[in-house]
C-alpha cells in the first residue's frame, strides 16, 4: 500500500493511522484519499486488527483539502459527468462506515472541512480542547460533503448542525463540548493516549463478531422506522450470537474471573443473515 500521505502502524491488534503532510497542517488531498479508502479496507479484511485509531502529524488533524495551486478550480470537475461524479470525501467517509471495526478520532489539532467531515463516520472521536473546529463550506461557496448531511444531525440534532453548517464558523473545540460531537475534549498531550486506552479496552476485552454486529446494529438502526424494526433485528442478532463460542467463552471467563480469550473472526464468522440490510448501488 502506498502511504505516502499517512502512516499505517499495527500495535497488538490496533492500527494507527497518522495523517502524514505536516508540513501543510495534513491538508486533505486526492493521494490522502486513495490511501484513506485502501487502509480502511485492509482494516475491515485483516482479522488481526480490532480497533484503528486516526490521528494528524505535527500540531493539526487536517486542515481540509489542499486549495494551493488550484484555487477555485479546487471543487471544479469539468470532466466527470453530472451522473458519474461521486465525492471523494465520501468515498473515504463510506469506507469508515461500512469497516466493521471500530475507528476512534484523535483529533489533536484544528480539523476544518473535510478535516472534521471525515471524522463524523468514526465511532468515538477525541479533541484537543483548543483545536480550531469549523464545518466551512459556505464560506468557500460550496456544500457539506463526506456524507456529513447524514451524519451531523444524527450527532448533535438538526438545529445544532443547521447552525454549524450555514454559519461555517471556526469555533474551538472546547466550545462545543457538551453538543455531542466529541466524546471527550481533553488537553492536547491526553488525546492519543486517551484513544490508545479506548483502543484497547475494546481490543483486550470484547468480541470481535460482538463488537461487529453491534455497530451494525446502532448504524442500521438509524434507518430503522419503529423500534419494532430494531427488535426484530436485535432478536436475530442475540439467539445468533448466544449459539457460539465466543458466548461460552464470555460467560465462562466472567464466571472463572479471568481474562476472555475470544477466537471469532469478524470477517469469517458472521452469521448468515449478515448484512440483513441491502447496499445501495453507487
């Protein structure tokens, strides 16, 4: 894999991936793209990783995409059909969302634009209390992207992303932390550890196949008409999950007061009705 734009590092089962330009405050470009899209999938492939962590070089987490040497040409893509074009934010966005481990933001300085679009598909994110935060695509005459119209107002609620979006204001961190948009807003020099520490509590302790199937399960949900709809889907996923080993391991472990030692696969042992959901054709 070509990583010339981030770093792809693998710690007993968690992958940090460092977005690597910090000579350009990790500004978003096409290359960073690819690479994004491929390590997301290898995450999703490769039963030896439970968790990614995602991180910025230097003193920022991305300061958007790349506007030097292009200016307004930067959005303009004369060459693409109306019909064929898909967003490149969102296709990074969509490898998030549909890898079936965990991904955790450590946010550790100012994430504007795509920056902080492409950490909405991330499970838990992390920031640094004085990192400039700014959703600023009004203010460069265009729109929101990286499917964050469907993220941000499951978030943080319709009326707080309206006034995120239309303003496009650059806010610190610190400012919003009570919105829902971070998990913990906590110094800069505890913001990778704190992510680390999430990392591996999830990695040590928990179920490849559970941890998988319950993600599923509050995404999907979101799309769910009536709480009926999530019953039926919880019922399938429980009366699946309680007929395997990693169930007799979790009670046997709890019972025994010892650590679990779980041997499903996310990616060999799902149950059979896994995806219950039909993908739209892109």
């Amino acid at each position: 894999m070509n990583e010339s734009h981030i770093l792809y590092e693998t710690n007993d089962r968690v992958v940090t991936i460092t977005l690597n330009r910090p000579d350009r405050l990790n500004a978003y470009t096409p290359m960073m793209r690819d690479e994004l899209v491929e390590a997301f999938e290898k995450i999703d492939r490769d039963d030896a990783v439970r968790v990614a962590v995602v991180t910025g070089a230097g003193r920022a987490f991305c300061a958007g995409a790349d506007l030097s040497g292009q200016g307004g040409a930067t959005f303009d893509h004369p060459s693409i059909r109306l019909a064929d074009y898909r967003d490149g934010g969102g296709r990074v966005a969509l490898s998030i969302f549909r890898c079936r481990k965990p991904v955790i933001a450590a946010i550790n300085g100012p994430a504007v634009g795509v920056g902080i679009t492409m950490t909405l598909p991330m499970d838990i994110r992390i920031v640094a209390e004085d990192a400039k935060i700014g959703f600023v695509f009004a203010r460069r005459g265009i729109v929101p992207e990286a499917c964050s119209s469907w993220f941000l107002p499951r978030i943080v609620g319709m009326s707080k992303a309206a006034e995120l979006v239309y303003t496009g204001r650059v806010f610190r961190a610190a400012e919003e932390a009570n919105s829902g948009l971070f998990s913990h807003v906590l110094p800069t020099e505890q913001v990778l550890p704190k992510a680390i520490s999430i990392a591996r509590e999830i990695a040590d302790n928990t179920s490849a196949t559970s941890v998988a199937l319950s993600k599923a399960l509050l995404y999907r949900g979101l799309g769910d008409p009536n709480p009926e709809s999530a019953h039926l889907n919880d019922s399938k996923c429980i009366y699946w999950a309680g007929q395997q080993k990693d169930a007799y391991e979790g009670i046997a472990s709890f019972l025994e007061k010892r650590p679990p030692a779980f041997g499903m696969s996310a990616s060999t042992d799902m149950p059979d009705f896994y995806p219950w959901w039909v993908e739209p054709k892109l």
